[in-house]
C-alpha cells in the first residue's frame, strides 16, 4: 500500500471520527463505531491510532482542516462583508444538524473541557483560529472593536447552535442567521 493511500485512510479515519464525535460524544464512541463509520476494517483503526485520544486529536485536526478550507474559500469572496454573511449562511445551512447534535465542533470542545488531558486546550485552539479570521474581516471593515465584534459573532453561532439543539428546532438557526446578517449589515 503506498503513503498516499493510507494518508487517505487516516484522512478518512479522522473525518469519520469528528463526524460520529459529532454526533454520539467522545465518551460513547468506540473504535468499532468510527471504523464502520469510515467503512475500515476495525484493524485499521488501530494501525493508524493507538488510543481513542489519538483520534480525538485527529478529529481536532480534521476540524482544524475543514476551517482553514472554509476560510481560505471565504476570503477569495470579494469584501469582509460578504464573507462574514455568507460564512453565517453556511451556518445556517447546517441548522438540521444544529438541531439534533448541536454544532459540530463547539459540542466537541464542550466535551473536551470536562477532561484534564490537554485536549480542551487543543479544542481551544481551533475556536481561536475562528476568532482571528472573524476580527481580521471585521478589522478590515475597519472597527477598532474588531475581537470583540468577533467574540459577539462566534457566541451567537454557538448560543444559536445550543437553542436549535435544545429545542430541536432547525428554524432557531434561520431567524438567528438572518438577524446576525442584518447586523453585519449595521457594521459594514
């Protein structure tokens, strides 16, 4: 087997494992479920991960991958404005999966904190890489209150997130979505 196909399997791996995280917990989550998930024999799981703490931190990576992708892809968009909105449109596409699992990365970084491995540092790591492309878009709208205004964006993604979850209600995220656009649209 060549480098690039087991490079593809791990990818696989650890986006199956971010994905059923997502939606069983960590604490629930076996080997078995995520390499089902992966459509990977269960042998597989543990050539590439010795531990389920390896994988959650390969799950943080692929979380980490899927940002740096949606940014990257956000900032070819011409202005700040219209990468914030659209970035808050993509949120609100997702409000099916919001209102049965919650968000897929702040359920994890929930998760993460109650343990003492060093992993809820890692989680926070990513979140904080979401932070600084949100208040660089607003620095480049030209606020002097660019963290907090990034602050205020990502806890209501994630307070919208946690109230569609709750309540089981996909459409908590589309009347959220469209205030948090309209108040992109009072900064701008």
């Amino acid at each position: 087997m060549t480098d690039s196909k087991r490079g593809g399997k791990r990818e696989r791996l650890a986006s199956a494992a971010a994905e059923v995280f997502h939606q069983q917990g960590v604490e629930r989550t076996t080997l078995n479920d995520i390499a089902q998930a992966a459509d990977v024999p269960l042998g597989n799981v543990y050539y590439y991960f010795k531990t389920k703490d390896q994988l959650v931190e390969a799950a943080l990576g692929a979380h980490r991958s899927r940002l740096a992708e949606l940014t990257d892809q956000l900032d070819a968009l011409p202005d700040p404005a219209v990468r914030l909105k659209t970035l808050i449109a993509g949120w609100v596409d997702q409000r099916e999966v919001a209102a049965r699992y919650g968000c897929p990365f702040g359920t994890l970084a929930t998760e993460l904190d109650k343990r003492e491995d060093g992993l809820d540092q890692t989680a926070a790591g990513v979140l904080r890489a979401l932070l600084d492309w949100a208040e660089e878009q607003f620095r480049q709208l030209g606020r002097a209150d660019a963290r907090d205004l990034a602050v205020d964006l990502v806890a209501a993604y994630q307070g919208m997130s946690v109230l569609a979850n709750a309540l089981r209600d996909p459409e908590v995220m589309t009347a959220q979505g469209r205030r948090l656009e309209g108040w992109i649209d009072t900064l701008a």
